[in-house]
C-alpha cells in the first residue's frame, strides 16, 4: 500500500509497554509502514528508546493477527463471542458461585480501563478474583528495591543517573551506552 505524501506524518505518542511512558514518534512512510523513534522533547526519555520501544514498528503488522472473534476454530461475530463470554460467565456463577471466575488483565491497561475491569469484577459480579501482570511483571524488582534498599520505591531519578560517575548494573537486561554515544548537552 503506497501513501500520498499528505498522509505521511508524524504523529507523537506513548510506549505501551512499562510504566515509564517514553515518547515515541511514529512516522507513516509512504510504503506504508511505520518508523518509530524517540521524541527528543519528552522529559522521561529525551529521544531514548530502549530495545522493545525501538522495535515497535515491527509489531504494527497486521499479518498472522487476530482481527475478528473466533468460537471453536470459526470466525464469529463480535455479538455472539460476547454473548457465549456471557453465557459460560453467567453459568460459571450461578453454578459454582462469583469465586469461581477471575480476570488477569494486561498492564498495558489505562487507569480509566482498570477502574471499569474492577467495577465488573468487584461491583457487578461480586469477587475480589481480579489481578494484572502489572503486580507478577514488578514482583522481583519490588523484592530486589525491598532487600536493598529497605522499600519498593525507585531511588533516585533518571537525572541521577545522567549525572554519576559510575553506574554498575548487576542482573540487567539493559546495553551498554558509552557516555559520548548520549547528546552533549546530556553529558555530565
């Protein structure tokens, strides 16, 4: 699919993916896909991306996706996937009681989001029976802070960082970034 230069922009957004909430640039090229980097005016990443943010273009491809509801191997209706969800729901309850269902929810939710998956749960169907990768995704390092540090909070900020002499990471996923690789300004 090729684009008309007019439909090719760039648009500022949010990384999906942890907490911090990078900013990201997405840019439509004219072949149709999408080049992702780091908004250089964002103050919780100033144009750095880490290896899954940088990638996100790739996941942007529609092929080998999911796009319609299916029941048993066979393409759905939205209506009717939502009302067999119901139904089994609705059985499961009034058989075995509200205990008897659970919601794991994404961490990529929106805290609007989390309110309404909560309401449904704990107001509407009456359980406590709701949790998200959010708490099993932090546990080791909410553990790590805990042993180290005395408290799950993060200590210190991104400035800090920026400013040390020296940062020894040890069990880190992260690459190294020789300190001339950052922009001058950034340089301590």
């Amino acid at each position: 699919m090729k684009l008309a230069p007019s439909d090719c922009r760039t648009v500022k957004t949010t990384c999906p993916y942890c907490g911090v909430g990078c900013g990201v640039l997405a840019r439509r090229n004219e072949e149709g896909t999408v080049t992702i980097s780091g908004d250089p005016t964002h103050p919780a990443n100033f144009g750095r991306l880490c290896s899954k943010g940088v990638a996100l273009g790739e996941t942007l491809d529609l092929e080998g996706r999911l796009l319609t509801p299916e029941v048993n191997g066979a393409s759905a209706t939205w209506d009717d996937a939502l009302s067999l969800v119901a139904e089994r729901f609705s059985a499961a309850i009034a058989e075995h009681g509200p205990e008897s269902v659970a919601f794991y929810v994404s961490g990529q939710l929106l805290t609007e989001d989390y309110y309404v998956a909560n309401k449904l749960m704990k107001g509407f169907i009456g359980s406590a029976n709701i949790d998200t990768n959010s708490r099993l995704c932090m546990a080791s390092s909410v553990a790590g802070h805990r042993r180290a540090f005395g408290s799950d909070t993060v200590p210190g900020c991104y400035e800090d960082l920026e400013l040390a002499d020296l940062i020894v990471l040890v069990g880190s996923e992260s690459r190294l970034v020789p300190s001339g690789s950052l922009p001058a300004d950034r340089r301590g």
